[in-house]
C-alpha cells in the first residue's frame, strides 16, 4: 500500500501499489489544475502539462519519468511530475500546482 500526502490540502490518503497520482487526487477531490488547465487539460494522456505536481518526499516510491515527462518538463526541477503518467508504490509527499 501507498500513502499519498497531499501537503498543500493537508490530506492524506492510501492507494494500491502501482495507482496512478492523477486518478487518485481527483478520487479524493483534489483540484489538480490551476484556472488555465482547467480550460485546457488532456484528460490525462500527458499531452498538455498542467497536471504537475511537486514531490516533497518519496521520489524513490515512484515510477521513472516516461519520455513524455522528459520533453514537457525538461527546464522544470526534477522534483516535478506530470500526475498522469506517475504511479505510486510507496509512500509520498506532494504539492498539487506547484
């Protein structure tokens, strides 16, 4: 089992190993995207961007970066995922909209 902390809305919540971040903040009612990305997401498939989220703690317990995350983050930190093509398998910490 994974927790998933959500710092900035102070939640945290469990998932099975291998759940997808994206999926499981907007199962727990997490607003994901800011105002624009609200207009604008994909849906999911990693084509925009504006899911980003911030790891605090716990970047081992996810999957690797997908080359999708390497070309829409590439002048981003590294501490910054796409939420839909990041699974958890351990516990994490994370700011939604960084």
């Amino acid at each position: 089992m994974a927790n998933i902390k959500f710092v900035n809305e102070d939640l945290e919540v469990v998932a099975a190993d291998g759940a997808n971040l994206r999926l499981k903040a907007l199962e727990n009612d997490i607003d994901v995207y800011t105002l624009w990305g609200k207009m604008t997401n994909c849906g999911g498939y990693g084509q925009c961007g504006t899911c980003i989220m911030e790891v605090v703690e716990g970047m081992e317990n996810l999957s690797p970066r997908t080359e999708v995350e390497k070309r829409k983050l590439k002048k981003k930190p590294d501490s910054y995922r796409l939420s839909c093509q990041t699974l958890v398998n351990g516990p994490v910490s994370v700011k939604t909209k960084p």
